[in-house]
C-alpha cells in the first residue's frame, strides 16, 4: 500500500550499516520513495546530517522535517500515522 500523501524522506546511511537497511526495507514494504545519502562517501552530507540531528549516528530518517535518529519503528509508524491523519482532515 502506497502513502496517500506526500512524504519527503531522506535516510542518512553508509554502506555496512544493518540498521539503515532495516529503514530502508521498511519504507520500501509501505511503498513509501526515499532519498538515500551514503555519509560515508560524503563528508559535507555528513555535517548536514550531524547538524539536524545532533548525533554521528546512522541511521538518521528525516520524515517532512521531523527527525528519527536511529532504528525505532515505532518512532516511524507514529510519524506516518500523523501524517495520514492530517491529511484526511485537509480532506474533509
């Protein structure tokens, strides 16, 4: 099942991280498109990461501006339930 709105995402990875594929294959599973950025291979990338959420750390998910550091599911799913709620209210 696709997302019913639009959601601009964009994980911050590097190459050997099992957690960054976790996201990713979990984003992909709700048919959700992302913006992958190897850190690794990308030091300016990387400080921008570092500046929006604090943290050295992959993964780091932005979701429409809202920062997820690290694995946490369930820190995603709420974010994407907020998300389809607002915009059934912007439908209404």
């Amino acid at each position: 099942m696709g997302a019913p709105f639009f959601m601009h995402v964009t994980i911050y990875t590097t190459p050997t991280c099992p957690y960054c594929k976790l996201a990713k294959d979990f984003f992909k599973e709700k048919g959700i498109t992302f913006t992958e950025i190897d850190v690794a291979s990308d030091p300016t990338a990387a400080n921008e990461m570092v500046k929006k959420s604090g943290q050295m750390g992959v993964p780091v998910i932005e979701i429409n501006g809202q920062i997820v550091v690290g694995w946490n599911q369930a820190a995603l799913q709420d974010i994407l339930e907020q998300g389809t709620k607002k915009k059934v209210k912007e439908a209404a």
